[in-house]
C-alpha cells in the first residue's frame, strides 16, 4: 500500500470526466444498470448497524456530539469507510477469481463505490486489480493491488453477482457483503476430484463422434485420454509449478502417441485425428476466446488483445505436441512411417509418363507432315488426387466394418448434444439442480444446430460457420438477459465453448491435417467467426430499448 498526495484538480473533477484519467481503460466504460447516474438512487446504509461507534452516536445528546465532534467523526467514519473499502477489493477479487470478463469488472465496481459513496478508481491488466481510495478531507490516497489467478466458476460467478445487487440495491450492509464475499473465496469447489474426473471422461467420449467423426470403439479411447489428462491435471500439476510450466507439452505427446500407435494398427479400427483431437478437447482455450472475444467488441483492447494472443500461442503449443508425439511413436514403427510417407506422396505428387512415338504405318498422306513418316515426344500428366474412398471426416469407415466401428446416424445428435452441453456445464462448476443450467442446455443446444445447418449450405469456411453459431448464442443470451432477467455472460459460456471444437473439426481437426503449425490458423479463423457473431448479436440486441439497460452482454 502506499500513500500520496491527490492534487486538487483530479479531486474536483466529476466521475465522468476522472474516468478519462485511467489510459488503460479507456473506450471501455459502459453504464451500470444500477449506476446511480442511471438510477438516481443512493444508499440509504452506509455504515453497518451493528457498528458500535454508531451505537454509541445514536445514544449521545447534542451538546455531546457536538463537543467531541472531531473525535466521533474520526472513530466512527474510519470504521465505515474501510468496511465500504474492503468490500470493493474482495468484490475485485472475487470477479477475478471466478472468470468474470473483464470488460465489465470496472464498471461494476465503479458503480459499487458511487452508490456506496467511496471516492475510487479502478484500472483492471490481466491478473491486477489496481484500486485506489481517495480522501478528500485529508487530500490523500490509498493505493491497493488485488492480484489473484483464477478459473471458470459458473456457480460461483452467478452468487458473486447476486450479492453485488443486493448491496448496490441497499438490501444488505458493506460487512455482510464482505463476510459473505469471504467465505465465497474460501469455499472449497463445487466438485471433488472423482467427479471431475468422470465429468473429463464423459466430455471427450461424447466430443468424439460429434465433431471428429469417432465411432463407438474410438470415444472410448478419447475418454480414457482425456481422464489421465485430468488425473495429472489436478493431482500433480496444480501442486508442482515446475510441472504445470509443461504440463500441456507432455500430456498432449502422451495422448498422440497413443493415438498414433492404435491407429496404426493393421485392421485400421482405430482413427487418428478422432481420438487425439477429442483426448485434449478439456484443456482446449475456449473460454479464453470468448472471453477475449467479448472484450475487443466492447473496445476494451488491452486485455481483449492480450488474452487473444495468449489463447492462439496456446493453442501452438497443443499442436505442436500432438505433431511431437505422432512423430516420436513413428520413430520405432519405421513400417506405419513409410506407409504414411507413401500416402502422403501419392495425395500430394502427380504422376507424369513421357515417351516417344513413330508412324509404323506405309501409307502417308502428302497433306500431313509433307509426306514424311510421323514421329515425336508425348508427355500424360495426371494431377486428379486419388480417390478418397471410404473417408469421413479423416476417418477409415468402409461399409464391411461393423456397427461400433461406423459413425454414428444422425438420430443420435438429439442425445449426445445435450448430454455433451450438461457435462460441459458441470464441468464449469455449474450447480445441477438450477434454472440457469436448463437454460444453458437450450441455448447450447440450439447453437450446435445453428453450427450444423450452416456447415451444410456453407463449405471450408470455418470462420464464417462458427460467426452464425455465435451469432445465434449471442442473440438467446442477450434476449435472455434482457427480457428474462437472467445472466447472460453464464448462459452463453457453455453454447460458446460448444463452437470451438466445432469450429476446430471443420479445419480438419485439431491437428490440421497433420501440421501442427496450421492449428494457429485453424484457431484465428474460428477465433475471427466468433468474435463477429457475438458483436452483431449484441448490436442487433442492444440497439432496441432504453439507455438503462444498455450494458454490454449483461454481466
């Protein structure tokens, strides 16, 4: 914490005008619907009533307060406004370690500390909160760093929204919002390591034959990849920092050489792309497109710009793993090597036959040749690819397999689509038994089918498939937020990670067709689709309606 002197220029400014001030979060602030400029509201409990200096202050005469009036006022404010103080930090804290989009942690807490009547500015970088308190009795500031890492909590996210209204709504008092902000962060996860763990096998079993084309036999494999993935995960990377620097690395090579070994079995029951695409599909940066997505449509470029790199070298690192672990099992299978090297040669390479001709034929014509015997060169050239037969979505499925090991019908995409969005949803720390995973389910669902139907009219553009599937999410979850009173930042995650595996399978998977480096630009694409469908949506929404409610996606 450090302390120094404001000058009385920046204190005298309105709020609107200090807002300026903040370089980094300019172009970015949007009004609260609870703000009290929108409002016209102010707080009527400021202090806790169970403060014993106000206790103590009701019971005194006037002539009391008024002859120790310096000493009231500095034991009874002091403790008011660093409990009002105090809540805005564990707010900040809280919003960052639940996944909240930064593009709305200022404003929320700019419009806590107006209607809490705190003198605040708040600048929000990747990972830091710099708060600072300023004094206008004393001409002094505080300066506060709340820096913390954090991971998606749907739960968690929804309750930490719901104690922010009912402070800025005057229904509880700053301290038993602390308290409860408190135990929020000191709450242990929703889900044990057991569940967690069956939730990561049951989300990548079920990716498999949705997007990358798996069978039956194939989802198996996938899930038990991507459960060793979560086994590591929780049990040694998040308590070894030297691990989790490589925890990507390694447990990606794993899954491709394992991948790359059973697809190279003789019987080819086993395909590549599916089991290693669907095996990491856990650690995949969706959330971090999204989130980085929503950012940059609200102009808020320094973190939207950062979180968007981060996510495309992430994913670098993803492709570049699997490539490491086809390769290394490669070395000791020289036979799979060679066949992969001679199919990729006769998919890519032509075939040329030259040669040389002569008449053997008496009779000429003095017309043709002026009468000499024909003779000469010729050179065929064909350059038709061979034909794929029996190729779906990169997978060997010819009709003498069996059932398990064919992909599945179409019929089965009305059971595997809501089941894949309920575990996707649980495994974002969402609680079961609630209206908001329902609603999740739906607009999930509905995305997905929106995906689809535009991949049948709309060939090899990832980009422009995944800006209609975003579209259609943005478009339910601001209606919803908006019509429904509900929180549209939470009901939008899961249809939104729902389009990032999807979008990844219409660039031919996660490893693109076996380049590594292509992922990048596999994610660009998808990453570009989405972040255009969310900003028309929220255009198309937002541009109906009163000023109050003009707060961008909601939450």
């Amino acid at each position: 914490m450090s302390r120094g002197n404001s000058t009385g220029e920046v204190s005298n400014r309105p709020w609107h005008l200090r807002r300026a001030d903040s370089v980094a979060s300019n172009y970015s602030q949007v009004l609260d619907p609870d703000d009290p400029r929108v409002t016209g509201a102010h707080i009527k409990n400021l202090d806790d009533p169970e403060d014993i200096e106000k206790q103590c202050l009701r019971q005194m005469s006037y002539k009391q307060r008024r002859k120790v009036r310096q000493r009231i006022k500095i034991e009874f404010n002091i403790t008011s406004v660093l409990n009002r103080q105090m809540f805005l930090m564990r707010l900040a804290k809280a919003l960052m370690t639940f996944g909240a989009p930064s593009h709305r942690i200022e404003s929320q807490l700019l419009s806590a500390a107006r209607i809490l009547e705190v003198d605040a500015e708040f600048i929000h970088i990747p990972g830091v909160i710099i708060c600072s308190f300023g004094d206008q009795d004393t001409k002094t500031s505080e300066t506060h760093f709340v820096k913390c890492a954090g991971r998606l909590s749907l739960g968690s996210l929804h309750n930490v929204h719901q104690i922010y209204r009912t402070v800025v709504h005057d229904e509880i008092s700053a301290k038993k919002a602390t308290e409860q902000l408190n135990d929020l962060l000191d709450a242990k996860p929703l889900y044990g390591p057991l569940v967690r763990t069956t939730l990561a096998f049951f989300i990548s079993a079920l990716i498999c034959p949705l997007a990358f084309g798996g069978s039956f036999l194939d989802m198996w494999i996938s899930g038990i990849g991507s459960t060793v993935l979560c086994i590591m995960q929780i049990g040694v990377a998040s308590k070894s920092q030297l691990y989790a620097n490589v925890f990507e690395i390694t447990i990606t090579i794993f899954i491709s050489f394992l991948a790359r070994g059973l697809s190279s079995i003789r019987s080819q029951i086993f395909c590549y792309t599916a089991i290693s695409s669907a095996g990491i599909v856990g650690i995949l940066p969706g959330y971090l497109i999204l989130s980085s997505s929503l950012e940059l449509a609200s102009k808020n470029i320094v973190c939207g710009s950062v979180k968007m790199v981060y996510a495309l070298i992430y994913t670098l690192f993803l492709g570049f793993g699997l490539q490491i672990g086809s390769d290394f099992y490669l070395l000791f299978d020289q036979g799979a090597r060679h066949e992969l090297a001679a199919l990729a040669a006769r998919m890519t390479s032509t075939v040329s036959i030259a040669g040389v001709f002569v008449s053997d034929n008496g009779t000429l014509s003095n017309n043709l040749n002026t009468g000499n015997p024909l003779s000469g060169t010729f050179t065929f050239t064909n350059s038709t690819p061979i034909i794929r037969e029996h190729i779906i979505e990169g997978c060997y499925r010819p009709p003498s397999f069996p059932w398990y090991l064919q992909p599945f019908p179409w019929w089965t995409q009305f059971i595997i689509v809501p089941l894949f969005s309920i575990f996707s949803s649980l495994a974002n720390l969402q609680p079961f038994w609630t209206w908001e995973l329902i609603v999740m389910v739906v607009i999930s669902c509905i995305s997905y089918a929106a995906n689809k139907v535009a991949n049948h009219f709309i060939f090899n553009r990832s980009d422009v498939v995944s800006a209609i599937g975003a579209f259609a999410v943005g478009l339910l979850g601001n209606i919803y937020s908006r019509r429904m009173g509900g929180t549209a930042f939470t009901s939008m995650v899961t249809g939104v990670l729902f389009l990032v595996p999807s979008g990844l399978s219409q660039a031919g998977g996660i490893t693109a067709q076996g380049n590594g480096i292509d992922i990048g630009g596999a994610m660009i694409a998808v990453t570009i689709g989405i972040t255009v469908g969310l900003f028309m949506s929220q255009a198309l929404v937002y541009m109906f309606g009163s000023r109050k409610n003009a707060a961008i996606f909601s939450f």
